[in-house]
C-alpha cells in the first residue's frame, strides 16, 4: 500500500554463513555481555546489593564449613561402627562410564591397593607428602587436560593444601576436595575406593611414592562431572579454573592470519614464569603431521606444563622446561649438548623428573599451539553471583551495577581500562527463547568478576527494553559500514559475531517507514521472532532492533543465512507482523532516537 506523497523502496538480498570451522553447538547456549558506562543510578527499587570478597576469606570460609561437615560424617561413622561409602557415587560401572562400562575392574580400598612401582611397595600411603610433579602419572584414561594442570598445581603445595582439604589419611574413608565448577565453589565429599585392575593397581592416574591425593582428586572431579569417563578430553584452561577459580589467558602461536612476534611472546612467557604464574602448553599444530610430532617424540594433541624459561648469556639462545604428564614424551634436541644440560640443570633441576624435557625456543614454537595462563592471585577479590537467562524477549532482564571509583583495569580479557563512573553488565542469551522443551534447569548461569580491589554494586531486574537500548548503542558502535538512505540508516553487527542483530532508524521528521524482512532461504538458524518474514512500521525518529539471529547447527552440519529486506517511507502507521507491544517492553519494542 502505497499512501504517502514522499517513497523511497530498496530491495537487498544478503547471504552470510558461518566459519566452517568454527561450528555452534545448542548445547552451549550463545551468550553475550554487554557493558555500558552510564551516569544513572539504580534504576531498579528491588535491587539488592553485593560486595566482592576476598578470595581467602572465600576460602576459610568454606574450609570451616568442610571441617564442619567432616567432623559429623567421623561421628556418624563412630556411631554406626562402619567405614564411609559414598553412595552418590558408587562403586559400579556408573560411576566408570560409558567407555568401561563392558569391562571388569574392581574397587579397592587404600590399604588394599599395590603399587605400580616396586620401589613404593615399602611406603605408607599419606595423602601428600613433600608432593612432585613426578608422583603423578598419568593412566587409562585420556584426561591429559586435568593431570597437566594437576601437576602445575602440585608446583604450589600452597594451592594444593586448599584443594583437598583432608590432609591426612583416616581409617573411615573421609576425604573432602573443593573445586570450583560452573563459577560455584563447591565441597565434593569421597571415599577412599578406588578402579583398579585385577592385580589390585590402580587403573586411571598412578599414585607414586604412594601419594594419595592424586586419585582423591581426580576421583572428586570424576564425581563432580558424573563418571571417570566423563574426564576424557578438555581444556587445561577448564582444569585451572577448576583448581584455582581464576579465569586464563591464551597466547595462540598457530595463528594464520597474524604472524607472531617470538620476542613478544618470550617477554610474555619470561614475565609470568617470573611471576610464578600457573602456565600449560599444548601440541596439536595444524601445520604440524603426526608423524612429525612422532618424529620428535612427543605426542600431538596433548597438554603439557611450562616449568621454566632460561637463555644463554653468550650467545641468548633460548630454552623452555615442558613436562609431560603421561612421561612418554623422550624429546631429543640439538641445541641441548650435554654443556648446556649442565647449565640448564643449575637453573632448575626438574628435568630429572618423570616427563619433564628442555626444548629450544624456536622449536617449540614450531610444535607447540597454545600457551594457557592462569591469572591466580591469592589475594585478589571475586564475585560469584547466580541468575537465569532469560526465556522470552520480553522477559525482565537481570542486570549488574557495580562503581569504578579511580580509572581501573577491569580483567586480563578488557583491551583498555574503565573511566571512573558507573557501570552495568547485562548477561543475556538467546538460545533459550521460544523453545518449548523443557530447558529451565539449563538457563542458569554465574556472573564472576575477578578484581585487585574489593568492589561493591547492585543487583536488579529491568525492562528488556534496557538491553534493547544497550544492543542498539552497541550495534551502531560496532557496525563496520552502516547503509545509509533518505532518511533511513542500516546497523548489523560485525560478521565474525556468533550473533546478528540487524538494526534501522527512522531518520524522517514527518513520515513512517515500513521495512519487511524476509529470511525464509535461511537454515540452521534461530530467530528472536519466531519467524523468518517480519514487517515493521518504525514511526518519525525512532529506531527498532528488527530481529537477533544465532546459529543453531551440530556438530558436521552448514548453515546459511539469507535476507532480503526492502523499505519505504509511508504516511501512516501500520502493525507489525509479528506483533510488536509497546505494553510488553518486547527488546524488538519502539525506541526514540
């Protein structure tokens, strides 16, 4: 229907797709945060307020809370006359998993297991004691990810004592481990049966000089993600938070589209090896064949601990001390002439441990694909903080207000630092809208903001149309090449986002602008209107977020995104298709330029 005196029609048709390597799966929701600075106080009259605490007192909190808990499993124990068995996690094929679930093993109790060593065979079994990176071997199972970490972690025997909090071994059975999960710090309670095979050795993780700490706590991780088999592939980055609760950072060194510059990366290595930082490393080049990583002995796709740096005054060649958790790697190299291993060994002496090997600078920027940092600060302050995504784009959003006094750096992961003022942070995910199963124990999510001072803010819900008007501020700030018409001006976010958020403003003083979307050639993706044909009637000087889409495809699958959309500047205002209300604060809600 054309009625106005003023038109001005255009017709685009835009095909995007996603990075064929990089592929959404729906079991991990997409989500964004978003980050304002605004001059406004609380908006919200129902919000409540938080301080950030110390991560010590974090930590004796729940270690008195674990003393507490330990004490009366002891006394129900006395009073019973029996030993500690763990019902929540039994001692069965369930709790082995899938990938041993046709297999026979047994479970021993601690004074019933052999050794894998003969050498350890004389040993009392102690829970730690004078703990090495060497004790720790790693068995059947493929979780490389926690046992590298593990054996950074065993580096700080500070770190470790906080970890498994039962430092001594007990005739009940009782050992209590705290690992932070999902951003939560939780207790995992254990008792002292272990998989082993029929010779009474332990099956997974080997226990050298009879440390028990090693199987309590992987044995504690197994139960947190529900079975030993469930432990088989990961990120180091995921087991050092496990561990310490503290986020990492990354340096890529098999980056494609960006030379690395080693002298960098070395000052950066060097710098957190002095700062005795908890640092990974990890095989698995694509440049890089397996039987080239065969050819030097190490293992390809596999996680490792950096230990040490050092370079040679005389001619500043420079080494790294890696060590394999599986001590199956036999790396041999050049550059190490049995003078330089004397060198080398008055620097740091490791390598005379299971797996631990020295390796020259550029080679192992050859074979190695990542470095994983752990940002770990004993005496920083956190906020753990737990909300639910939201499941309709016209539910109350929950939003978090915290104050910079000074100019701060925020987090190892913010390009800049923040001008004082104060600041709100929306966490917000699309994935859960319009889905009729039966998602609501899955929405959850933990807000944790890591500080080097004690921070206050609030906590509140507001109208969804606060996160319109925050989306729209930032799609217009991001959006690479805005098109531009007669009045009529096209926002999207920047094609390397996981989502596309399409804004259009109204830019007329007189007239309305309709505009019809339609995305029906599209596939593998989901729609924050629940369809893929819209019209919209954005009146004089107004704007309107038209539609949010994610990619939705498994694991193997394409997925393609197409639109067309034309426009044209009317005299009178009609409905939007789907229905928009203004009533419903729907973030697809009307807003005024």
């Amino acid at each position: 229907q054309n009625n106005s005196s003023e038109t001005n029609m255009s017709l685009m048709n835009i095909e995007t797709s996603p990075n064929t390597t990089t592929l959404i799966n729906t079991e991990k929701p997409t989500t964004s945060v978003t980050l304002m600075n605004t001059k406004i106080s609380m908006a919200s009259s129902l919000a409540t307020k938080y301080m950030s605490m110390g991560v010590r007192d974090r930590r004796h909190r729940d270690e008195t809370e674990a003393e507490r808990t330990f004490r009366n499993i002891i006394k129900d124990c006395h009073k019973n006359k029996t030993n500690f068995v763990d019902n929540q996690f039994p001692h069965s094929s369930s709790s082995l998993g899938d990938r041993f679930s046709h297999d026979v093993f047994q479970w021993f109790r601690i004074a019933d297991i052999r050794s894998s060593s003969k050498d350890d065979d004389q040993l009392e079994w102690t829970v730690m004691s004078s703990p090495k990176p060497s004790d720790i071997e790693q068995g059947l199972l493929g979780n490389c990810w926690l046992i590298a970490a593990l054996s950074l972690i065993v580096e700080r025997p500070g770190i470790l004592r906080h970890i498994l909090l039962t430092q001594n071994v007990n005739s009940e059975g009782i050992y209590l481990v705290r690992l932070c999960h999902n951003g939560l710090w939780t207790t995992i309670i254990v008792d002292d049966f272990f998989p082993c095979y029929e010779d009474g050795t332990l099956l997974f993780t080997k226990a050298r000089r009879r440390q028990l700490f090693i199987p309590i706590i992987e044995k504690a991780c197994a139960k947190l993600f529900g079975s030993y088999s469930n432990l088989t592939s990961g990120q180091m980055a995921e087991a050092l938070q496990l561990f310490t609760g503290a986020p990492c950072d990354y340096i890529h060194l098999d980056r494609s589209d960006e030379p690395i510059d080693s002298d960098i990366v070395w000052a950066k290595l060097v710098s957190c090896c002095q700062a005795n930082l908890l640092i990974g490393a990890s095989t698995g080049r694509h440049d890089v064949s397996k039987d080239m990583y065969d050819q030097i002995r190490i293992n390809s796709n596999h996680a490792f601990s950096i230990l040490a740096t050092h370079a040679t005054d005389k001619d500043s060649v420079r080494f790294v001390l890696v060590r394999d958790p599986h001590a199956c790697s036999c790396y041999r190299d050049e550059y190490i002439t049995p003078k330089v291993l004397t060198q080398l060994r008055t620097i740091n002496n490791a390598h005379r441990s299971t797996g631990a090997f020295w390796i020259e600078w550029t080679k192992f920027l050859r074979f190695f694909s990542k470095l994983t940092i752990s940002t770990y600060v004993n005496n920083y302050f956190d906020i753990r903080e737990q909300a639910k995504f939201t499941r309709l784009p016209t539910d109350p959003i929950t939003v978090f207000y915290f104050h910079v006094p000074h100019q701060r750096e925020l987090c190892t992961y913010w390009s800049g630092s923040l001008r004082p003022g104060i600041y709100y942070i929306i966490p917000f995910s699309t994935s859960f809208w319009h889905r009729h199963e039966q998602t609501e124990e899955l929405n959850g999510f933990t807000l944790v903001i890591h500080s080097s001072v004690q921070i206050e803010g609030l906590l509140g819900n507001e109208k969804t149309t606060f996160l319109a008007d925050s989306l729209i501020a930032y799609v217009m700030k991001s959006c690479e090449k805005p098109q531009e018409f007669d009045n009529t001006t096209f926002y999207t976010t920047p094609k390397n986002q996981k989502l596309t958020i399409m804004v259009i403003e109204n830019l007329s003083t007189t007239y309305h602008l309709n505009v019809d979307v339609d995305m029906s050639e599209s596939r593998n993706i989901r729609h924050s209107r629940n369809s893929f044909v819209t019209h919209d009637c954005i009146p004089p000087q107004h704007r309107q977020i038209i539609c949010i889409t994610e990619w939705i495809m498994q694991p193997g699958q394409s997925g393609r995104q197409s639109f067309k959309y034309s426009r044209q500047l009317v005299k009178n205002q009609s409905e939007s298709i789907p229905p928009v209300r203004d009533t419903t604060d729907d973030i697809h809600t009307l807003r005024p330029i």
